[in-house]
C-alpha cells in the first residue's frame, strides 16, 4: 500500500482526496494546507488524515511515500524539490514550474533519486483526447492543417499568475500531444482588464512543423464556459468538446478540394477550381472515465513499476518552454519568440 501526502486542500486538492480513497493500492495517509477550513473540511471527507499546517513537518513524515503538490504555481518548484531530496516520489499539478531552468533542475534531481517526477497534465488522461490522438494518427483526418482551442469561463480571477499561465497548460499539452511535437515559435498577445498587470484574456499561437498552426484562446471574463478542441485535416474534421457529458467528439466529413485547370479548362468561364464536401457527422463510442482517476491510478503505476510516466517532468518542461516563450511574446507586444 503506498502512502500519499497532499500538500495544498483546495478545490483540486479535495479531488485527489476522493479519488484516492477509492484505489485499492494506495492510501491518502496525510494533507496539509495553510487554511484552517480546508484542513477540517478534508478531514470530515475522510476521517483518517493525519493533517499538517507545515509542508516541511509533511514532507518528512517517513511514512509517506508520496508527495502531491496542488498549490500555487510559485511554490511547486521549492516544495518538488524538498520531497524529492527526501526520497519522495512527487505529482505537481501543472504548471510544472514557472521556468525552464527549475524544470530541468527537478527532472535532473528525480533522475538522481531514482523517483517519479509527474505533472498534472489531466487532459492527456480523458478517454476523449486519447481517442481523438488515435483518430489523428490513423490520418482519418488527413494532414492536419490547424487547431484552435477555447477554454474560457466568468472567472475565477488570479492574481499569483495569468490566465495563461492558468488556464493555457491544458490547451498546450493537449496540441502538444495531438500533433506529436513542440512547436517552433510562439505569439500572445493579452489584455489586464481587472486587475493590473495580470492579464485575463490571452490569444496565443503556436507554429509547428508543415505547417501547422494552432491557436489557443484563454479567458476569465467570458459569458460561456467552453472546453473545446476543434481540428482541421485536408479529408475531415474533429471537435472535441468536453462540456458535452456523452457525445464529447464529432469527426465531420467536410472539406475542400483544389483541383488546378489547365490554360485549356479556363476558357470555360463556368469550370471551378474548388470541390466543396459536404459528408455526414458521426460520433465514435468512448469508454468514459474520469480523467483524474485515470491519472491517479498511472501515477501509483508508475511508481510501483518503476516506468516512466506519460506526463513525465519532460513533458512538464515542454509546456513551460511555451509558456515561457509566450510570456516573453506577452511582454513585447505579440512578437514571435522561437523555442529554444
């Protein structure tokens, strides 16, 4: 049975409780968290915690064999590194870190250890987005040519880090995951409505090899709450909408054919060049599941396999290099900022 402490006792720390307590090989042994409210309320979810108001009097309990870390994104970097220099295996929920540099040095030190070292990148964990990763490389699809994506909502505001750093993480893991590789070069470009400096709405677009775009929409300030994933191939077109409880992907066979007219064909005046399709919608058959569950359950595997996780701190670095670059883009009106 391993052991598992949970440093931070809010909205997503509370998740983590529930789904804990339903896995046969691992136990939520103890939590800690600064909010005297959210340490009694995490104990009435489960009677047997062992709670803390200090991470470090958590981080050394010796029976802990397990660390997750959902607390704000300045502190994942001090508080990783503490559980990993006590022998700990740790998840941080995303983002990884708020620099390269502290990404690499974690992933330097898990590898030292010998400990896993996983970033709460949930989305690479809903059935839905694998299925439509499998429906993309079986070139149902085609060529991708872009995605965009929308994750928007009426708050809730921040004021440690902004919408993207927020909000952007999942939306960049996904295409990430989708299209397979990093992309070369980035642009943002964001507004501070409400609180100064902070910005709540963010446009960001990432270039990738051959071609493909993808653009990422984060907001706080939307009317609608939208979690959607739109691709677009050259033979048909997916979108994944994950507010939808049943039918979450629809592959429209839809598209546009160029069809080059010799000298000859344009003297017909009346001869298109393009062919429109206009095909049917079908829904594939999902086995649905909860994501955080799904990620919970490979996080314990990992562990005791000694394997690699699918959201290694690798995979954490690669999204904090984006964001990184994106910032950097934020900062100097919507340049585009290459990924070194």
């Amino acid at each position: 049975m391993i052991s598992i402490g949970l440093i931070g006792c809010g909205t997503w720390g509370r998740n983590y409780i529930r789904n804990f307590e339903h896995l046969n090989d691992a136990q939520m042994y103890a939590c800690c968290d600064f909010n005297e409210e959210n340490l009694k309320h995490s104990k009435r979810v489960l009677s047997s915690l062992k709670v803390f108001k200090d991470p470090d009097e958590l981080i050394a309990d010796d029976k802990i064999d397990a660390v997750i870390v959902a607390t704000p994104a300045n502190t994942h970097f001090d508080l990783a590194k503490k559980c990993l220099n006590t022998g700990k295996h740790v998840l941080v929920e995303k983002p990884l870190t708020l620099t390269a540099e502290e990404s690499k040095a974690l992933i330097d030190l898990s590898k030292k250890q010998g400990k896993v070292l996983m970033v709460g990148h949930i989305m690479e964990y809903n059935p839905a987005v694998v299925k439509l990763k499998e429906i993309i490389d079986s070139k149902e699809l085609g060529n991708i040519y872009y995605l965009y994506l929308n994750r928007t909502n009426l708050g809730r505001i921040r004021e440690d880090v902004n919408v993207m750093w927020d909000l952007a993480p999942h939306d960049i893991s996904i295409v990430n995951y989708l299209v397979g590789q990093e992309p070369k070069r980035v642009s943002a470009k964001g507004e501070s409505y409400i609180v100064e400096s902070t910005e709540d709405v963010v446009f960001l677009l990432m270039e990738f090899e051959n071609n493909i775009l993808a653009s990422i929409h984060v907001s706080w300030l939307d009317p609608c709450k939208l979690r959607r994933t739109t691709v677009i191939g050259d033979k048909k077109m997916a979108v994944f909408d994950d507010m939808e409880n049943v039918d979450k992907i629809r592959i429209y066979d839809r598209g546009i054919t160029y069809n080059p007219k010799t000298e000859r064909e344009f003297e017909d005046f009346g001869s298109f060049q393009l062919a429109y399709k206009y095909g049917d919608i079908y829904i594939p058959q999902l086995q649905l599941s909860e994501p955080l569950r799904n990620q919970c359950t490979h996080f314990i595997e990992c562990i005791k396999s000694g394997n690699g996780s699918r959201t290694d701190g690798e995979n954490g670095l690669r999204v904090v290099e984006v964001l990184a670059a994106a910032q950097k883009s934020l900062d100097n009106d919507g340049i585009f900022v290459d990924i070194e």
